[in-house]
C-alpha cells in the first residue's frame, strides 16, 4: 500500500513538473512573438496601439509623429471623437483644433466682421434678421490656400469623409453677451442654392474660444432627457464651448433626405465672448 501510494506520488510530481516546465516554454514562445512586433503588442494578432507624449508604438519600434506630416495635420492622438446621438448623428470631436488654430481663425476673422445674416429661403440670398443675432465674415478663396487653412480643412475633410472641395468657404463667428442663434436647419430650402454643390450634407462647428458662460449648441431633437441652454433646463441634448472642440453633425439621414431632426440653434451667451467657426459640406463640388 505504500509503495502504491510512493508510485502514486512520483507520477503527480513528475506531471507536476512537467507542466511548470511547459508552461515556462510557453512563456518564453509569447516573449519571443511580443519582442519581434514591440513589446506594447500583445500576441494572436490583436494589435493596440499606445500614445504616449506624441510617441505611436508600431511593429517594429517607436515612431515619433513629429516626423509624420500627415499625422500632425490630422492631429492624430489628439483628436478624441465622442458620438453623442445616432439620430440625429452628432459627434464631439474633442481637441479637434490646437490653441494656435483657434487663435490664428480668430485673428484672420476680427478686422472683417459684420452683422452675420441668415438664408433668404425665397430668393437663396443672405439677409438680416433677430434669428441670428451674431457677427460673423467667410475667409477668402485666397485664405483658402494658406497652410493652415488647408491643413483644417483636409483634417475636416477626413473626419467627416467629404472631399475638400465639397466645402463651402469656412464661416468665423462672434458671439457677444446676450447673443443667439434660435433653432435653425443647415440644409437648404430654396432651390436657388442647390445649384452650386447640391444640398448640404454635413456640418462641423468648431469652438474657438473658452471661459463662456451659456452659448451652448443646443439640439432640441436629439436625446429623451434634459441639458443646459443659456442658463435655462429645455429637452434635448447641448454641448458646452470649449476651445478646440468641433461638433460634426449631418444634415441628411442615411437615406439621403434632408433630417428635420438635425435642427440646432446657438444657445444665449450669458458672459465672454463664444467664437467658433464653420464649414458646410455639399453632396458635390461646390467649385
């Protein structure tokens, strides 16, 4: 019986052993595969990527961005995109632009503002009203060209997967105290602007200045709760100025016609001064 029980014994250890020992080859064989595509890469072929200080790690070792343009004009790492409706689709696309871009929007735009104007929908042209109560300028076609310009524009154009030249001429506006934007759609009622590109598709709104009391952009349709508009609790969903933030939001549904549900307007700006720019995308060219 004691011998049975020794022979027993010997046979459990040596499995034992056996096992410690697989497992150590098994480790090692895992190390190996993590070694050969960088250690920040787990194995079976799940790939995940790690951002660290504007470092990306690839198979192969650490690339720094500082030498990939298109990734700095993209702002890859930086860029946090945040769906905050399916219906309408709306997207934050937080730290979309640099404190730099702000700036530089906001420079360009101060020495031409006027009295902004909203679409006339019989005759397609713009015109005064109390709807909008802002002031706001378009950059040139010759701004258009400049390196940053160009360099906003081809990031919107990814994000949003419209072709550069779908866009319409990038809008600056101001926002003073007391000022408002009341619920409004993008897309066109007229005929007289289809002409040029066709319906507007998709919309990116993007903030340009911070330490705004009230001025959120305030989606009535969208969401069953309640959110913060100008100081005051209404239905639907708002999304506070922050500087650098861009709201992507589309106009038409996935069937191609036009969503009534994608109405917004700009909520009242309690105090500062809310700055934010817009480009419109068309279905086509608008050249």
């Amino acid at each position: 019986m004691v011998a049975s029980m020794r022979i027993v014994f010997g046979l459990l250890t040596f499995v034992t052993i056996g096992m410690i020992i697989g497992a150590l080859f098994q480790l090692a064989f895992i190390r190996r595969l993590e070694d050969s595509y960088g250690s920040e890469f787990p194995t079976f072929g799940r790939v995940r990527r790690r951002q660290l200080d504007g470092y990306l790690q690839l198979p192969g070792g650490i690339h720094h961005w500082n030498d990939d343009k298109e990734a700095a004009i993209l702002r890859l790492g930086y860029v946090k995109p945040e769906i905050i409706s399916w219906s309408p689709r709306i997207i934050v696309l937080h730290n979309f632009l640099s404190m730099e871009e702000c700036d530089y929007l906001r420079a360009l735009a101060f020495p031409r503002l006027e009295i902004s104007t909203v679409v006339d929908a019989k005759t397609g042209k713009g015109i005064k009203s109390n709807v909008r109560t802002s002031s706001g300028m378009f950059l040139s076609h010759e701004e258009r060209k400049y390196p940053m310009v160009q360099a906003i524009e081809k990031r919107i154009s990814v994000y949003s997967q419209i072709p550069v030249e779908n866009g319409e001429l990038v809008q600056v506006l101001r926002y003073e105290k007391s000022q408002f934007y009341k619920p409004h759609h993008d897309y066109f009622s007229d005929t007289f602007n289809l002409k040029r590109g066709g319906q507007r598709v998709a919309t990116m709104l993007m903030y340009l200045s911070d330490n705004v009391e009230g001025g959120e952009t305030y989606f009535p349709m969208a969401g069953t709760g309640e959110c913060s508009c100008g100081g005051k609790m209404v239905k639907g969903l708002s999304v506070k100025p922050v500087k650098g933030d861009a709201i992507l939001f589309w106009s038409l549904g996935l069937d191609g016609q036009s969503d009534p549900n994608s109405i917004h307007g700009g909520c009242e700006v309690l105090s500062g001064e809310k700055w934010s720019a817009t480009k419109w995308m068309r279905q086509r060219s608008t050249s």
